[in-house]
C-alpha cells in the first residue's frame, strides 16, 4: 500500500478538506489536511517527510503563491511537488503557479480521476 507516502492538503474550505483527504486515504495515501497555511508552513518545519502538498491559492492571510515562495526559500522543501488545486481558472493565475514552482494546476470543480492521475504521476 501507499500509507508511508504523505500528501499534505492545504485549502481553507473544509469540505474541499474533507473531499481531497477521503480521495486520497481511499487511494491508499497518508494524509495531513490542514485548514491553515501558517500551520501547514509549520507543520512542514517540525515533521517527518512530506511526499507532495495539494494547494489552493485564495486562502486569507498566506495565499497559495506566497506559500509556494516560502516553500521555494527553504532548501529541505524546495524540492517537495506541489500541485494547486484552486478555483482560480485563469491563465494568468496557471502560468504563475507554475513559475513559482507549482508542478501541476487543476481549477474546480474537479476532475476526481484526473486528480488521482496527477497524484499518482508526481509522487517518487
């Protein structure tokens, strides 16, 4: 099984919390689902390995592109996958994750297969 692959998901809406974690644990995946981008930036300094992070962009205080340049400023995460999962469907908002690191973008609402898809393809 995956349970020693961890995927944390940050994203400030609990039912797309609740959604992204049952997918996940139901495909096999350890999860961490946090609500908080300051507790995720947090947890990621204090814990054991995270094998990639699900990120929504519009979330208060940190949005998801000022955690990706925290994320890219710290060596040990740098090289963590990061794929947005956002309601943000522009181009614009793609190409600007993807600049800052992100290494894939899926807008809501979501393609559920094509979200496992992508899960499967950037995890080690």
């Amino acid at each position: 099984m995956k349970q020693d692959t961890n995927v944390l998901i940050v994203d400030d809406s609990g039912t797309n919390l609740f959604l992204l974690q049952r997918l996940l644990e139901d495909e096999g995946y350890g999860v961490i689902a946090l609500d908080n981008p300051e507790e995720a930036l947090d947890y990621l300094d204090q814990h054991g390995p995270i094998d990639l992070i699900l990120l929504d962009i519009m979330m208060p205080g940190i949005d998801g592109f000022k955690f990706l340049d925290r994320i890219a400023e710290q060596p040990s995460l740098k090289s963590i996958p990061v794929i947005m999962v956002t309601a943000k469907d522009d181009r614009d908002s793609q190409q600007k994750a993807l600049d800052k690191g992100a290494v894939d973008y899926m807008s809501k609402p979501l393609d559920l297969n094509q979200l496992k898809d992508m899960v499967r393809r950037h995890l080690p």
